[in-house]
C-alpha cells in the first residue's frame, strides 16, 4: 500500500476563499499543511481550526529572498514538501488600454513569477522525496480571453497554464505530477464583490449548470491531482466552468 497521506503541502493564498477551502480539505485528507499569505490575522484564524495540522506562514511570495528564506528554515523544521498548490493570485478587470505597465508587472509577480519560484523550490524537495504533486489554480480566462477579466490577468494565467505544461514534461519521470484547474466563476469575493450585478447575472445566464462554483468543489479537485490515485494524470489543466465552454 503506497502512502497517501500524512504528507506535507503548501498552498499559497491560503487566507482566501480558495485556499481556506484547498487547505481544509488537504487537512481532512490527513496531510499537514503549511499556509501562505500576506493576511496574518486570518491565517492564524485558519490555523486555529487544526493547530496541529496548519502551520501558518505569513509571506509575500513575490519577494523571492524571503521565500527561499522561509522554504529553509519551514523544511528544516517540517521536513521536505511533497505539495505544492499555487493558489494564490490577484485579479484586475482593466483590458489592454486601461492597464499599466506597473499593474502588469504586479499581476505577473504573483500570478506567475511566485509559482515559479515556488515550483523551483518544491521540485527539490520532491525528487528528494521521489514523489511530489503540483496544481495551479489557473483561470477559465487563460481560454478565452478574460470574459469579464483583464489582459494582465488572463495572460497571467495563459502562462501558468503553460508552466504547468512545461513543468510536467520535465518532472513526468520523477514521480511528480504537475496540473492546473481552470475555474469559471468561484462563489467568492472576486465574483461577489469585482462584478456588477449585471455581469453576476449574465454570468448566471451563460453558465449550463445555472450556479456558480463552489470552493469546495475546486478543493475537492485539488484533493484528486494530489493524490496517489492521479498519478496517471499530468500537464492536464482540469476545467471546472460549469459546462461554459468544452474543448
Ligand atoms: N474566484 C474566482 O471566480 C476565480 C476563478 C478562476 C480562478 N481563480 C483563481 O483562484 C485563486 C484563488 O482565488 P480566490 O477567489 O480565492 O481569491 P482571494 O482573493 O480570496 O484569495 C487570494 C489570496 O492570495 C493572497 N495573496 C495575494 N497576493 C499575495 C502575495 N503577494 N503573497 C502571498 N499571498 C498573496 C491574498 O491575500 C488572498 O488571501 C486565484 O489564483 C484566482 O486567480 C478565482
């Protein structure tokens, strides 16, 4: 019997909705979870939930000093990392015209530039390890352009889907899977809060299933591609989009 649980994670923007959800259900899943954020209060909210499970790490995972740093000094104390979910991201609306080069810049350093810091470091400790599994929360927007999302973003997210490509052909040999989940629209602030109730409500109208998703349903996802059972499956971006688009 392989193990398949009991490993250590990390997930990235573990404060938000996303990854509140993605660490919950690694905890459940008997894995220990070192979450990543800027938010500090919440992540020891978060931590409170399984104290002995959630290690809290406040961080800003675009400075790339502090976390190699901080990879240190957490592996010396809780041992290599075997998953690595890059969920943390930040989203503008503004199309080409409207964005700056500083927003874009911005956009990139998290989206893009910290999952691959991240994965760098991650893929040491993986072959180490022999074993390890990477999943990018990407967007339904690196398919389509940004429906409502901005340029930035949606390239941000192209490019972390191609990451995760790229990443899984090298690693495909070693044990280590890496794989994206493309989300539609998420029950979260980025939806509740970012769109009109206009856009929510022809958003609503152009998703087949009639409902946003739900976190849960992206951490269940996660919880699939970090197993052992999803071995088979790498350089695979999993849709979740409620049917919006098929391809
Ligand atoms: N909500 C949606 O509908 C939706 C759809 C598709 C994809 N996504 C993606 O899912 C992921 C999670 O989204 P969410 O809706 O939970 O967002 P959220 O805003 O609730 O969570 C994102 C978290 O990332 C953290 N973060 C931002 N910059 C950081 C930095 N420099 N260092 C450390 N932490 C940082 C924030 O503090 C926040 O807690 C994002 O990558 C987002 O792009 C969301």
């Amino acid at each position: 019997m392989i193990q398949d649980t009991g490993r250590l994670a990390v997930v990235t923007g573990a404060a938000g909705t996303m990854g509140s959800a993605i660490t919950r259900q690694l905890v459940t899943d008997g894995h220990r979870v070192v979450a990543v954020d800027l938010q500090e209060a919440a992540l020891n909210d978060l931590a409170a939930q399984a104290p002995d499970r959630i290690v809290p790490l406040a961080l800003d995972i675009t400075d790339a000093a502090a976390v190699e740093a901080a990879w240190a000094s957490t592996t010396a104390a809780e041992g290599p990392v075997q998953i690595l979910v890059n969920n943390a991201g930040i989203l503008s609306n503004n199309k080409a015209a409207a964005t700056t080069l500083e927003e874009w810049r911005a956009i990139m350093a998290v989206n893009l530039d910290a999952p691959f810091i991240l994965s760098r470091l991650a893929l040491a400790d993986m072959r180490a390890a022999g074993w390890g599994r990477i999943v990018n929360i990407c967007s339904l927007s690196m398919k389509t352009g940004g429906l409502t999302a901005g340029t930035a973003y949606a390239t941000s997210k192209g490019g972390l889907g191609v990451l995760t490509f790229s990443l899984a052909r090298e690693t495909a040999a070693q044990s280590i899977t890496v794989n994206g989940i493309a989300p539609g629209y998420v029950l979260t602030p980025m939806v509740t809060e970012q769109l009109t109730e206009a856009q929510r409500q022809a958003q609503l109208r152009d998703i087949p299933v009639g409902r946003f998703c739900s976190a849960e349903e992206v951490a269940h996802c996660v919880s699939y591609l970090a197993s052992e059972r999803a071995g088979f499956i790498t350089g695979e971006i999993v849709d979740m989009n409620g049917g919006m688009l098929m391809d």
